[in-house]
C-alpha cells in the first residue's frame, strides 16, 4: 500500500512539472475627453485587458531524458474591453474578444458577458466584417451558426479549436470547418 501511494504521489508530480502555463497580462485604459451630455460632464474610459496563455510543453518523443527539447505550442489570445459611459466608478460594458484562425483568416470572437452566444467576425481593409453568430444551444455544448459562410451547429473540440459542421450546397455535401486557436 505504502509503494502505491508513492507511485500515485511521483506521477502525479511528474504530471505537474508537464504541464505548465505562461500567462502574460497588460492592461491599457485610455479616456477620452470631457463630454457634456444633458448638462453633465464626464470622461469616457476604455479598458483593454489583453491576456496571453501559453501551455509550456516538452517532446514527448525525450520522455526519459533529464533535459528535454521544448515543442513549440500555439499562444492563445484573449482580449477583454471594458466601457464607461457615465459618471460611476464602474464598467457599463464589457466584451470578451479569442481570436482563431481559418484559412489563414484571422477571425475574432465576440463574447458579451450578458449573452450566452458569440459574434465571429473578420477584419478585411481595416473593417470588421460580420461572419456569422453563434448561439447556444439547450445541450451547453453546441451552438448553432448562422451567417453569411456558415449556417449550421458549432462546437468547441478537446483542442479548443471550434469547429462547425455544415450543409454546402454548392458541393451538396456536408462541410467541417475548423477554426485552430490562434498562434502568435
């Protein structure tokens, strides 16, 4: 009993010292001039949270080795906006942005805390384009897509890429597209 419960402890160590994160965090916040409306003066401030977490990773193939290679992993980038609008000490909106890619198109994912869905959008000569939006489902872990490339039901994979299954009539056969976590 006393050589499985030391087995239990050292891999479970083992599996601490495998899977460690780095988490960069800046904050920005910018105001905007006074602004007068309906006689009262206040200041406008945007806060912009950007967060980066990277999972530090080893090869796998070096398992045994005391000094194992480091295996490149995708940085994921999260960005939160917070907007006060009036004379309160607190945020009146806030807006959480995770970025993917598909087809080597950056998309955005637009995530009010208020709502229970996201808005995928892309940027193409400096606009946002509206792609599609994504709503949950009543079993948590689908949502169903709607928009103007996509129309069909989403779900977020084991790699936390999000992937959407759809109809393409063009081919007249059912489509998978995969949007990979971003990498920096």
């Amino acid at each position: 009993m006393k050589k499985l419960m030391f087995s239990i402890l050292f891999l479970g160590s083992i599996a601490l010292v495998n899977a460690q994160t780095e988490v960069i965090k800046t904050t920005e916040v910018k105001s905007k001039p006074e602004v007068t409306e309906n006689g009262v003066v206040y200041n406008t401030k945007v806060k912009v949270v950007t967060e980066k977490t990277k999972n530090t990773m080893f090869d796998p193939a070096q398992k045994h080795k005391l000094n194992q290679d480091l295996v490149e992993t995708p940085v994921a980038v999260t960005k939160t906006v917070m907007v006060d609008n009036d004379v309160d000490p607190f945020y009146d909106e806030k807006t959480k942005v995770v970025y993917y890619t598909l087809n080597g198109k950056k998309y955005g994912f637009y995530v009010d805390d208020n709502r229970k869905d996201f808005k995928i959008s892309y940027t193409m000569n400096e606009k946002d384009i509206n792609s599609a939006r994504a709503m949950r489902s009543q079993n948590k872990n689908y949502y169903l897509v709607k928009g103007s490339e996509f129309n069909g039901v989403g779900y977020f994979d084991t790699n936390s890429n999000f992937v959407i299954e759809y109809y393409d009539e063009k081919s007249n056969t059912l489509e998978v597209a995969v949007f990979d976590t971003f990498k920096m």
